[in-house]
C-alpha cells in the first residue's frame, strides 16, 4: 500500500477524483490510499464467488445485485472497495448515474485477502462495516485457507470460521449451494477457484 501525496480530501472531493491514472484508490481519514493491483488468484476466486451469488439471487428471484469493486462509504471521510459487494435495486437506482460508492449498508460484504491486505480486512474493514451496520460480511482468505463469516448481533460480528472440509452457512443466503460434483464443500470449491495449477474443474 502506498500513500499518494495528497495530504486532505473529502468525501464529495474523493466522488469526482481523477489524477489521470487507472489507480484505484480508497479515502481512509481524508487521505487516498493506493491500492495495489489484486493478484489473478484474487481476481479468480472473486469471479467464481460474483458468478455463485448471481445465479443464487437469480435462482431465488431476489431484487439485488451483486457488484465487484465498488466503494462503501464507511466514515465522514472515509470510503472503502469491496471485492464483492450485494445490495438492493434499489441501492442501485440511486447512483445509476453517479460514482458506485454506497452510503446504505449493503447486505453483504464479501474480501478477498492479499497479502498486502491483511490487517485492513480483518481489522480496520470489520469495525467499519460493523459500524456501518453491514448485516454479513466474509473474509475470504487463500493464505490461511479458510473463510471466515461475519453476522452482525448487537451492533458486533459473531464470527464463523470454516476451512476446507466445511460447507459455508450464509444469513443472507440460507440455501446456497456452490459445491459442483467435482467438489465436496463450498470452501474447497472457492479457494481451488484461484489456483491454475490444478485441474480447472468449473
């Protein structure tokens, strides 16, 4: 990660940010922060997930949407990217025409961990999105081979940490289902999504 040399912006100067370049950058405390490009693991596993949770909301006819790289407003000056992120049409409609940062709670957060990115989504992103009131949020992390789920209860994250040998259980999607015949549970199926060293089995 690394600070660009903007000393102060604000959240309305952040919307409208352009210094010409295909960087991206989220707004922590009024500062832009540069984040590094995500690896093609990342970029894999948060395909397949995005691909899951598209065919889960369209099986079950929910009216949401599940977006990859957008901002999540989660202080006065403050605004965060997801790697995965679901919301509401209506969520949706009131930035049709404006910068992919929401303000409203989304329903579901979902982080893919690099390297570089560790303390940020274990740490710094949980308490913010606790405080934005982000009912579920999931820390996807290849390096430790697990994923953890983050429910919301009383304004704190109950977490549930499952490893290769477990089939994730979601809130906000109760009946989903990843596992192919390939693959005895989700989070195998995940995680394998990003390694081009095995078999591509999906």
């Amino acid at each position: 990660m690394v600070t660009t040399p903007v000393t102060s912006i604000t959240f309305e100067e952040y919307l409208t940010y352009d210094d010409g370049s295909d960087f991206h950058y989220e707004l922590v405390d009024g500062k832009l922060e540069l984040m590094n490009p995500p690896t093609i693991e990342h970029f894999l596993i948060a395909k397949f997930l995005e691909q899951s949770l598209d065919a889960e909301i369209k099986r079950c006819n929910f009216s949401w949407l599940c977006f990859r790289e957008n901002g999540v407003r989660t202080g006065r000056n403050k605004s965060r990217l997801t790697d995965l992120c679901v919301v509401t049409l209506e969520q949706a409609r009131e930035l049709l025409n404006a910068s992919a940062v929401f303000e409203s709670p989304p329903l579901l957060i979902v982080e893919v961990v690099s390297p570089e990115s560790v303390k940020r989504d274990y740490r710094y992103k949980r308490s913010e999105y606790a405080a934005l009131e982000v009912a579920e949020y999931w820390i996807v992390d290849p390096l430790e081979t697990k994923i953890s789920v983050l429910l919301l209860e009383d304004g704190f994250y109950e977490e549930t940490v499952f490893t290769a040998t477990q089939q994730i259980v979601s809130r906000t999607f109760p009946e989903l289902a990843i596992p192919t015949a390939h693959f005895v549970n989700a989070v195998d199926q995940i995680l394998t999504a990003g390694n081009l060293n095995q078999e591509r089995r999906d």
